[in-house]
C-alpha cells in the first residue's frame, strides 16, 4: 500500500459527460502529480501541484482541469469526454525535498467512455 | 520539452539471463532518472534511481548506468526470475522535481 488513496476505482461514462476523479496523499506529502496511462502506453504526465498551487503543467487538454484543495487532496476534471480519454489515470504523490524524487502511485482511476 | 525514449518495447528473456533496458533523453538539464517497475494490473513502484553526478549504481540485482555525454541511461537486470516479469518504466526529471517524464515502457517476460 503506497498510502495514496484515488477514487473511484472505475468509472463508465457517455461521451459528453464530465467525471471528477479524486486523489487523497500519503500523509504529509505536499506534492501531486497526475499522469494518464491509455492501453499499452506509457505514462502521460498531466499536470503537477504543490501545496496547493500548480507547478507544471504536461500534456493536459484544455477541457481537462485540476486542483489541490488545502487538506492536499487533488481532483482531476474531464469534462466534454470522448471515447480517446479512455483510459487509467493514476495520481501520485511525493515528499517534494530536495535528495528525494519518489513518486508513490495511487492504484489509479480506470475511466471508460463509451 | 522532456522527449525520453525507451528501447526495447518488449523483451524476452530466459531465467537466469541478463535483461538490458536502455533509454535516451533530450534536455540536458535533467539530471534525475528513476526507474519504476509496473507489475500487471498493479501501480508503478520505484526499483531505483540515479542523479547525474553519479556514473552507476547498483542494487542487489538491479543496476542503473548514466552517460549524461550521450544522454543514455540504462537498467541492468542480473539473474532473472520469473517475479521480475513486468513492464518497467524510465524517467527523467530536473531537480526540482516539477515534471517527471517517462519512457514509453518494456514489458519484460521472464520465461522459467
């Protein structure tokens, strides 16, 4: 157990509709970081917040959104969904200092849009 | 950007046997590569890492290799066995660790 909590763990949905995806993690790390994994393929880095302000911004689309709430949980909103932004979104958390990169993944949301 | 790529997309090898994973970047101002192994159905986990600073580092059977002349790193897997079959995947990132970008990923099959 990684300590990073995402909910849900699974989500069917229509195209057109809006999901909110929800990250809680691990005690005391400050940092979240969100990634997209379709079929077969890597890790697509989304976006990145550190106690509550955006640090980095990856490949996210614009109808795509985030944010990190002051108890340092993180929502990830898909809005106007299409059937490409199937796929597994995982979350990540870190302690965010400076001799150590660790990230520590969620087990991750599974988004269907069919 | 970060462009990090990852060679081979998948990889069979016998147990027993050395496994080789090699991957390249592209901005020379990253200079931390983790290494995370993805187990199906699982979440990523860090198996190891290695700063710029640093030429090598190994753990137990697992190895990592920096050339930051040629911007390759590379994970070393000795002695396979069946259990390190998963998809492993390379990143990069700078220090302050805003952006981590990863490889593509190598799924690994490790036939006893």
């Amino acid at each position: 157990d990684s300590g990073v909590t995402q909910t849900p763990k699974h989500l069917i949905t229509a195209t057109g509709q809006r999901v909110t995806l929800r990250c809680s993690p691990r005690s005391g790390d400050l940092s979240v970081y969100w990634y997209q994994q379709s079929l077969d393929q890597g890790l697509q880095f989304l976006i990145h917040y550190y106690n509550g302000e955006e640090r980095a911004k990856g490949n996210i689309l614009e109808r795509f959104s985030a944010q990190q709430f002051p108890d340092l949980h993180s929502e990830l909103n898909l809005s106007s969904l299409e059937l490409g932004d199937s796929a597994l979104y995982f979350c990540a958390s870190s302690a965010y200092m400076e001799n150590t990169g660790e990230l520590f993944f969620g087990e991750g949301s599974r988004l269907t849009v069919l | 950007g970060e462009n990090v790529e990852q060679h081979p997309s998948t990889l069979s090898v016998q147990e027993g046997d050395s496994a080789v994973i090699k991957c390249t970047y592209s901005d020379s101002a990253s200079n931390y590569f983790p290494w995370y192994k993805q187990e199906l159905g699982k979440r990523p986990q860090l198996i190891i890492d290695i700063r710029s600073n640093v030429g090598e580092k190994k753990d137990q059977r697992i190895a990592v290799t920096l050339n930051k002349t040629a911007k390759h790193f590379s994970l070393h897997i000795t002695e396979t066995q069946p259990e390190d079959s998963a998809v492993y995947f390379c990143a990069a990132s700078m220090n302050n660790f805003n952006k981590f970008y990863f490889g593509s990923g190598t799924k690994l099959n490790v036939k006893p």
